[in-house]
C-alpha cells in the first residue's frame, strides 16, 4: 500500500503528516543499552549493520561535533556511515573513539 492510500484512508492530508527519521538510539536510555545495541550491530554477519548503527549513534552525538573529532567534514561522513556507505577502516576507528568506544577482537568460541 503506498503513502498516498494510507493518507487518504486516514482521511489525512500531505501536510497534516509530519514524518521524521527514525533513530534506534532515541529510545535506548543507558549507557548499556547503547553498548549492547552496537554489540550487536558489530556481531551481526552484515558489516553494513555495525556501519548504520555508528551513523545513528553519531546523529545521535551530534554529526557535526563527531566530524570535527575524526577530522572530516559532515557531509562526507553522514554519507561514509548512511546505507550503502563504505568508510575505510581508519575512519571507523576514529569515529568508534570519537564515540567514547573501542573496537576489540576476542577469539571465537567453537561451535
């Protein structure tokens, strides 16, 4: 069902709607549902996941303070941690820390 269907059987108009981005981490409220959610994004088989989840989390910061502290414009790097975006390693890096995190590698248990 596309947008205009839904309005019009709400019996709503184009500017009665105001829709803004969703950003998971508006509703996450401790530090440690903040760390368990990019826990999982950077477990999930998906890099692309562990990507988006920073970029929400930076949004969250504050783009513009986060792009000043990897050394980068904003533009560049909302675009770096959008879907489909594709930051380099050393640009991850430095946004996790800007973040207030660190990136760890533990050895995987068997199966």
């Amino acid at each position: 069902m596309d947008r205009e269907k839904i309005l019009q059987e709400a019996g709503l108009a184009e500017e009665d709607v105001a829709i803004s981005p969703y950003n998971p981490f508006d509703y996450l409220e401790t530090q440690e549902e903040i760390d368990e959610y990019l826990q999982d994004a950077f477990m999930d088989d998906n890099p692309e996941v562990f990507i988006v989840a920073l970029g929400y989390l930076a949004r969250k910061r504050g783009m513009s303070k986060v792009a000043r502290l990897v050394g980068v414009n904003r533009e560049s790097l909302y675009r770096s941690l959008s879907e489909g975006g594709n930051p380099g390693y050393a640009t991850v890096v430095k946004v996790t820390r800007a973040l207030g995190c660190r990136l760890t590698v533990e050895r995987q248990t068997e199966a």
